[in-house]
C-alpha cells in the first residue's frame, strides 16, 4: 500500500490542476464575451466655426467667411464658437488662415467697428505718415511689422548750423500700409501716395508729428525678434565724415611716453 501511495496523490494533484484549468478556461470565456457584448463609447465631434477663406486683420467677419467643421471635443480649446450668431460683426485682430479655428481671443471687444480702429491699443494712437519707396523700405513693410522712425533736419536757411540725423521712435507697430490719392496743385492730376499708418502714445505722436513738418523722415524695419532699444547720439556731418578713418600716424617717439623715477635717477620710456 505505501507503495502506491505517491501515485495516489500524483492523481489527485493532476485532477485538481484539470478543474482549475477548466474553471479559468471558463471565466475567461465568459469575460470575453461580455466585452464584446458590451457597446464600445463614443465621443460625438463638435461642430465649431473656422476661416472659410484667409481674413486679414481688422476686418468684419460675415457668415460667408465662416464655415463649421466637426472636430473632436478633447481637441477643442476655450473660447471656441458653435454659432454664426456669436460672431456676427465681430472683428478680427489677427490674420486669419483658411481653416483656422476661430476663438475670442482673436476677435476685438464686443461693439467694436472694424478697421484699424479695432487692431488699435486702446491706450494709443493711430498716426498715418507719407512715405515714398524709400522711406516706406521699398514696399517691404506690411501691417504687424515693427519699424524704427528716423528723422533728418537741416538748419533753417540764414542760420548756422548742421544737418542732424536722429532715431526718435524704437520699435513702433505698423497697423496699415496703402495708397491714397493726393493732389498738389489745382491744375495737377491726383497722384498715388504711399502711407504707412503707426501705432503710438501721445508723447510718440507729437515727436512725429514735428518731425513730419521739420525734417525728412526714414523708417528702417526691424526683426520681429529684436526688441531692443538703443540710445544714440544722433549723427551729424563731422561725426558722419570722422568715421571709418585711419588712426593718425605717430611720430617716431612713439605715441606716448612714461617717465620711471627711482631715487635720484629718472628714465623715460617711449610706447
């Protein structure tokens, strides 16, 4: 007997890991198709108004230049818009690309008219001056830039005196560039003229507005990166025709010199 007791219990081991293996068999079949029985959750999209078209800044949007697109709601940020209603007469701050979500971050106040009026801080002002190719950098500067404002005066006539260049604003918005049409004299044809339109504070615009009446002015474009401000002196001719010259030659002592005094003995050495 106690010879087949070892397969007595080899047996009982084999039948106890066959239940547990048909009992785990079993549970996880049942596991299995309760999941699949069960309905998968779904996230229904959110419709949401985006650019129908590219919208340049300052203008009033319209339902035609809206148009609503779904888009799933974790992918939503806030002050998004569902309606047309929401953003009727609404105007825009920013440039707008085609497709791109619309939010109130990117819209001016309520009751806002559109125009440079809109894209103006409410703490400054709107100044237009008239360039030509030269100042206005050849075309090159567009609504957003920043530019720098310089002004070059030359003495009054019967007086002494120098021509003057100086930076009087640093970094200044561009709000609006364009053409209008002015007329010289009364016989003349009206002529396109070049204005380029500056966001500024009241101290800027009265250092523009002389400067637009005393001086010729220049406007030299910025990166958009580089906000820093320099001070300068101004340039005027003697400053403008010493720089870039030689060093003056030295005689043959040498440029200077240094007297060396030990005692009663003195020594010059010449540099």
């Amino acid at each position: 007997m106690k010879r087949y007791r070892p397969l007595v219990f080899f047996g009982l081991a084999v039948i106890l890991g066959v239940i547990t293996s048909v009992l785990v068999f079993s549970w996880l079949q049942n596991e299995k198709s309760r999941l699949l029985a069960a309905p998968l959750p779904t996230s229904k999209n959110v419709q949401v108004l985006v650019a129908n078209a590219d919208i340049p800044w300052g203008t009033k949007l319209t339902p035609e230049m809206m148009l609503m697109q779904e888009v799933p709601p974790g992918a939503i940020p806030e002050g998004h818009f569902t309606t047309l209603e929401a953003i009727k007469d609404r105007v825009v701050l920013v440039d707008l690309k085609r497709n791109e979500l619309l939010l109130e971050s990117k819209l001016a106040p309520v009751g806002a008219v559109g125009g440079v009026a809109a894209v103006t801080d409410p703490n400054k002002r709107a100044m237009s001056v008239k360039v030509d190719d030269v100042i206005g950098v050849a075309g090159f500067i567009k609504p957003a830039d920043r530019v720098d404002v310089m002004v070059t005066i030359e003495p009054e006539a019967g007086k002494q005196g120098h021509a003057i260049a100086k930076m009087i604003l640093e970094n200044v918005k561009v709000l609006a560039a364009g053409t209008q049409m002015e007329r010289k004299g009364k016989d003349e044809e009206p002529k396109p003229v070049q204005v380029i339109t500056v966001e500024v504070d009241v101290d800027e615009a009265e250092k523009l507005a002389l400067a637009s009446t005393q001086g010729k002015l220049r406007l030299a474009l910025r990166n958009p990166l580089n906000s820093e401000k320099v001070l300068t002196k101004g340039a005027q001719v003697g400053s403008l025709l010493n720089s870039y010259r030689p060093k003056p030659a030295t005689n043959g002592e040498g440029g200077f010199r240094v007297e060396i005094i030990k005692g009663d003995v003195r020594k010059e050495i010449t540099f």
